[in-house]
C-alpha cells in the first residue's frame, strides 16, 4: 500500500481524536505534518467540533506547534455559516453555542437574535444550560427551521473519555419537540465539496482522513475521495467491522501514514 501511487495531493484532516486528543498531541502527529509538507502536499484541517472558531483552532494548533494559517482550517461553524448566507440570506438566527461560535457567526454577518428567529442552529455547545435548550424547543415549536453544525455524539478529549457532543444535544431537541435538524458538517459533502472548487483538486486526488465512521469516512466516502479511518480517537476496529461504511484503509494513528507517503 503507497498512498504515493493514488496521486494523493490534497489531505484533509480531522483534528479531535485524529492529530490530537483534548490538549495532548497523538504520537506521531507533528512528524506526519511535516512530512506532508516536505512532500509539497496540501493539508487542510476539515473539523465538526464547532465550538471553537478559525482563530481559536489556529492559537491552539500554534501552541502545539503544528504549522498552519487560516488557509489550512474549515470547521463546521464556518461552513454553517456559507450555508445561511447562501440559502437564508438575512433571515434572524437564534444559536446555541459557544461564545466564540457566537463571534464566528458574526463575523460572517449572521443575524443573530434572542427572541422570535426564523432559524434555530445548534452547535457544539460547551456553554450549554437549560435555557437555552427551553428557548430553543419553544421557536421550534412555533416553526422554526432547524440547523445544526455535526451530528457528532461524542468529543473524544484525553484518557479515552468523551463527552456530549452537537448530535447528543440535538437528541434531547427532538425528545421534546420531535423536530430533526439538517445537519451541515461532516457527513454531508458539502465542506469537501467546496474545497475541492477553491484548490482545483480532483476527488479522487483528495484523501479525508478521520477517527469517526459516521462522519468523517462517511464524509469522504460521500465526496468520492480516499479514505483513512485512524483508531486514535472514537472508532475501533469492532466499528468498523459493524459499519456499512468501509474505509480504504484502516490505521493505528497518522503515523502510520508516514510511510505510506515516503
């Protein structure tokens, strides 16, 4: 197996459970970055957690002294918020979400509201209370559409723990309001899609590698790219046996990836 032979120019990787687990980096990770840039091949970080914004990704992954800019960073926030620019141009939005997600959406002039939205987006919230949950079934209720940035159920952070992630928080929505949302990150192609367009890079010349089944294989399985299923993180090799959704390869961690490049 030598990802060299599938024209391979276009990475795009996960980041929780896949390059690092909380605020410890995976073994392995920093020595895979940089052996994609020795090997002048393209690398973006194509993340669901949507509870941190571009900026806060880009500080954290200086801190642990990954190399990367703004370009090499597209959450599920941001692509939430192309969606509502393109399909829902200035309707009134209510959020649950993080304060920074807050200010991302902002940034992308979204119109966020506290009282009578046309829209309700659900995020990774880790700011989570019940009145933001009661306010949130209450517009549903009343008709609001409903969207949501992952339908992740767990993050994954260090000592192979997880925690609630957007699709949990949703479930509990729809135990009381029977309302599902239409959810924009991974496993919709959409990010992918879009990358893609902006770098001129062929599906079958991108490789989406993930800790997660359900959303990132499934993403890229969506998009027709390659695929790298990691155990690093959430998915183990039960999951993937028990999986209609089959990766192309199956790895320990992105260290293994190394010598497939070389």
């Amino acid at each position: 197996m030598n990802l060299n032979n599938q024209n391979i120019s276009m990475f795009l990787l996960d980041m929780d459970g896949t390059i690092y687990l909380d605020d410890e980096l995976i073994d392995g990770a920093l020595d895979f970055i940089h052996t994609l840039i020795e090997n002048n091949i393209k690398y973006i970080f194509l993340t669901n957690n949507s509870s941190k914004s571009q900026n806060d990704y880009l500080e954290k992954l200086k801190r642990l002294n990954i190399p990367a800019t703004k370009d090499n960073i597209y959450t599920s926030g941001m692509a939430t918020c192309n969606y509502l620019n393109e399909y829902y141009h200035n309707k009134k939005v209510y959020l649950l979400g993080t304060k920074a997600l807050e200010q991302e959406f902002r940034n992308y002039g979204i119109d966020l509201v506290e009282e009578n939205p046309d829209i309700v987006v659900c995020g990774f919230d880790r700011e989570l209370n019940y009145q933001k949950l009661e306010k949130a079934c209450q517009f549903l209720c009343d008709g609001a559409i409903f969207l949501a940035t992952n339908p992740d159920y767990v993050c994954p952070i260090a000592n192979k723990r997880y925690i609630p992630d957007c699709g949990s928080i949703c479930d509990m929505i729809f135990n009381a309001t029977k309302r599902k949302p239409t959810f924009i990150g991974k496993p919709e192609p959409i990010m992918i899609d879009l990358l893609s367009e902006k770098y001129n890079i062929a599906k079958e010349n991108i490789c989406m590698v993930g800790d997660r089944i359900y959303t990132d294989i499934k993403a890229g399985v969506n998009a027709h790219t390659k695929t790298i299923l990691v155990l690093s993180g959430e998915s183990t090799l039960d999951t993937v046996k028990q999986s209609d959704v089959k990766p192309d390869y199956v790895l320990s961690s992105v260290k293994d990836i190394i010598s497939l490049i070389k």
